[in-house]
C-alpha cells in the first residue's frame, strides 16, 4: 500500500444538531489532484457511513459519490440504502455503479436487469439522480477483447433500454485499452484507475483513447479527522459525469444539507406509525437497509427516505438477500474474496466467527483482506513450502520480488508468466 505525500491545509468543524461532530481538514499536496468524487461500498462501513462524513467531505468541497449497489446476479451491497440516502441528504451528486461478473450477451443483459431492480430497491431514482455505471475488472472475464467489448455494450445498452439516460464504464487504464476494444464502446470518456506514485492535479495517468472522463488516482486515501473510515477511492472529474447537474430534473444543493432535529422514532409516531425496534427493522428492510440494528446512520437514512415520500419498490426482489448468497454454498470449506467483503461479513454468511477466521487463516489484522485472497471455512492449514502472494492495486513484479526475497524471473517462471503485466486479485507464488 503506497504512502501518499499530503499536506494539512486547513481544517473544518461541522456539528450537527443530531449531536455528531466531525473535526477534519481535507489534505492535499502542492500539486495533487482534485477530489471531485469518491466511490463507496460497505467495504468503508458495513452499515453505511453516517451523515456527518457526507456532511463533511462536502464543506471540503467533494461534490459527487459512486455507491456499490450489486455484483452479478446475487448480490446487493448492504450499505446501498443508507449511504445513497445520507449522500443525498448531504447535498452530493449521486451516482451508483454494478460490478460486472458476465460472460455471454445473455448474462450481461440479465446483469442489467438485476442492477435496475437493485437500484430501485436501494432508492435510486434514473430520472433525479446521477450516472449508473458498469464496473468491468473481474480478472475472469473473457479474454477477448471483441467478445468483453460486446458483452459491456450489451450491459450499456440494457441498462438505456430500461430507461437510463446517464450509463457509463469504469475499469482499469491497462484493462480499459488491452481487454476492450474502446473505439467500439457505445459509451465515450470513460471513468478509468490509474495509480501513480506521485499523482499531479490534472495530469492523469490513465490513458484516455476515447474521450478524456475522470480519473481515479489513489485507492487508499484517507480523510483527515476520519481515519477510523479507512482507505477510499478519490477520483478527479473531467467530464462532469459524477459532480455536476445534467439534467434540470437532477435534485442536488450546493450548500451543504442538515436536518432538523427530530429522531426517527417521533416521526413515526407523529405520522401514526409503530415504532418498536422490530416494526422498525421491518420498515428498513422494505427500503432495503438490512441488518438494521439502530445505528445514526441508519436511522437519518430511513428517516431521510420517508420525510421525502419516497415508496418501498415495488419490484420483484427474490433473491435479493443483501448478501453473497447464491455465489458459494455454504457448506464450502474456502471462499475467494471478492470486492467489498469483509471478514465479519464473510463469517457471518458461513455462520462461523471473525476468530476462528483469523485463526484458521493466520491472518494478523481482521480489516485487511484482499480481493482473490483464499479464505479457509473449515478445516486445518495444510503444510506446504509453497508461499503466495495476491495482488493489489499497486503492485509490480518488481515490489513483489523485493518484499518476498526473491526475484522477477523467479516469480514468471513460477507461475509460467510471459510478461510481466499482473492484475489485481491474482493469486502469484513466490516460493
């Protein structure tokens, strides 16, 4: 994980009526790019993040949020609700994206159609709101660049089929011109990850072959003042996809959005509604916030949501348990991580403890997982002399060959690499 050289600027104090305070100074160096947007999943908070963060990182000037709201056709984040809710609340521009797991036209369009019933689950609205983009980065998508090219304009074109305007792509810059055939795109200027040692406002790294959109130029930002939120990834706007109005329908303030000071509670009972935890829990789930137990951010979320008159969907939402479930049985003895888990999630859905997780898989810290990492479920650690290593963002043969004394052709000859172009997720052995 690379270290970014920062600089505290200034710091903000914003204190909410609700009794939350946030104290932090957005921290730039002299040249760093601009955070316009950031992108979310309840890999930042299980439950969704609150509406002081929204709250803050908008004083600081970021205008626009990406919100995790499903992956293939199994699964819908479990922050969804709250976090586009609270951003919203916040007086951001929100926008939502769909990690891609197609391999055929077919499934592509099936893929749509589940991310359309998600985003209305989650409260997304297609005619008020921001972009809905198709995330496409999975290390096992096909290999040919004409039939991925084809599978991603099917996904795009379902997704206008249904009725949205605003539909873009995201994925890596090497991804973007070796594994697509960008020229073919039905969509231009992309939203394309490229991490430079040493980013610079303005100049991106990412190379844009078809339209300059947004870059996003670190995955492991922090916020100052809020470092309890962990890493994010911050991203500079080009285009204006993701920070400004495109549509006069689009409902967005540039001031910063508050409350009153009225708790979830007193609004049902003011409207004649039950209020009990468990009649509460049950009106959480209709707008799709799962796994409610009372938490702030969860509360303003739901309140947020019924102060605007917004209606659970009313759409056919089997299948739609705010977990993984369906991916994996759950009497498998390993799991392969994937973007947005956690290990208390993970633990949770094999009905297992974050411990013997830790224990089983001799993992040192709870919160660092890695996307392809090989969770063990059940069983012993098998004895071997072989050492692996899963890539992540960031990371070279080079990097790889100096932390794990050992060397470049080592490594290719040990996993039969002919290049030395690695992805995130993929599983290397390094002895």
């Amino acid at each position: 994980m690379k270290e970014l050289k920062k600089l505290k600027i200034g710091t903000i104090s914003l204190v909410l009526s609700i009794g939350l305070a946030f104290s932090f100074g957005l921290s730039a160096f002299a040249e760093q790019p601009d955070i316009d947007f950031i992108d979310v999943s309840h890999h930042n908070a299980e439950q969704g993040l609150p509406l002081a963060f929204y709250q803050t990182i908008k004083a600081g000037n970021v205008q626009g949020v990406v919100v995790k709201v499903s992956e293939g056709e199994y699964y819908v984040d479990p922050a969804a609700s709250v976090n586009i809710a609270n951003a919203k609340q916040a007086g951001l521009i929100v926008n939502a994206y769909h990690f891609a797991r197609f391999k055929s036209v077919a499934s592509a369009k099936a893929e749509a159609q589940w991310f359309d019933k998600k985003l209305q689950l989650v409260g997304f609205d297609k005619a008020k709101d921001g972009y809905v983009v198709v995330d496409v980065e999975a290390t096992n998508l096909s290999k040919s660049a004409a039939s991925l090219t084809g599978y991603t304009n099917a996904f795009i074109a379902e997704m206008k089929r249904l009725g949205y305007k605003r539909v873009d792509l995201y994925t890596g810059s090497y991804f973007y011109n070796h594994y697509l055939y960008p020229g073919s795109l039905i969509i231009d200027k992309p939203w394309l990850a490229s991490y430079p040692s040493n980013p610079q406002k303005g100049k991106p790294t990412a190379q844009f072959s078809n339209g300059k959109g947004a870059w996003q130029w670190a995955s492991d930002y922090r916020f100052i003042g809020m470092n309890g939120y962990g890493n994010f990834d911050v991203s500079e706007d080009y285009a204006g996809k993701y920070t400004t109005k495109t549509k006069s329908t689009q409902k967005v303030t540039d001031k910063v959005g508050t409350i009153k000071s009225l708790s979830l509670v007193d609004y049902l009972k003011s409207k004649g509604m039950k209020s009990s935890f468990t009649d509460r829990k049950a009106l959480a789930n209709k707008y799709g916030i799962t796994d409610y137990t009372g938490t702030s951010a969860q509360n303003l979320a739901l309140l947020s949501k019924l102060q605007s008159g917004l209606k659970p969907a009313k759409v056919n939402i089997r299948n739609s348990k705010l977990t993984t479930s369906g991916s994996t049985p759950a009497t498998a003895t390993t799991y392969i991580v994937k973007r947005g888990d956690t290990l208390s999630g993970i633990a949770k859905k094999f009905k297992t403890s974050v411990s013997k997780l830790k224990s089983l898989n001799k993992i040192k810290n709870i919160n660092l997982i890695r996307v392809g990492q090989k969770i063990k479920i059940t069983g012993t650690v098998a004895s071997s002399t072989a050492k692996y290593h899963t890539v992540v963002k960031g990371d070279c043969l080079w990097i790889i060959a100096k932390n794990n004394k050992t060397t470049v052709s080592k490594i290719k000859s040990l996993n039969k690499l002919k290049s030395d172009i690695i992805f995130p997720g993929q599983r290397l052995r390094v002895e």
